[in-house]
C-alpha cells in the first residue's frame, strides 16, 4: 500500500481533485464523497499505464504538504 498526495479543492460547480506527482491525473465530482471515488480510480488507471521501475522511482518521491500561515494586510 502507498500514499499519494491528493488535493481537493471546492468551488460553485463542484469537488475538483487533482495528485501533483501525477502529472495529469485530476477528475471532478458533485460531492466529497463523489470526487475522492473518482481520483482513485483516476490514480488506478494512472498507474496501471507506469513500468514496475517507473514506480519505484514515483512512490521514492517525498513530498510534503503543508499549511501556510500569512497575514493579510
């Protein structure tokens, strides 16, 4: 099992996700329910395209999130 990175965000249409370390892979969906079932079948089909060393060197990737605090004028 790996992790992945996800980021969803919201906006008057919808739910729209998108892996950054997947270049390409994003979906949409009405709901937060929705959108998370169709980035992982969007991450599934990502995958399956990748070599066994492609991966390798994907999942050997660290990446960070985090949240930024800042004031606003």
């Amino acid at each position: 099992m790996h992790k992945i990175l996800t980021i969803i965000e919201k906006d008057e249409f919808g739910y729209y996700a998108h892996c950054p370390a997947l270049e390409g892979c994003q979906t949409q969906g009405d709901s937060l329910e929705e959108v998370e079932q169709n980035i992982k079948e969007a991450i599934a089909l990502y995958l399956s395209t990748l070599t066994k060393e492609e991966k390798q060197k994907l999942f050997d990737k660290e990446l960070t999130a985090m949240m930024t605090e800042v004031q606003v004028a």
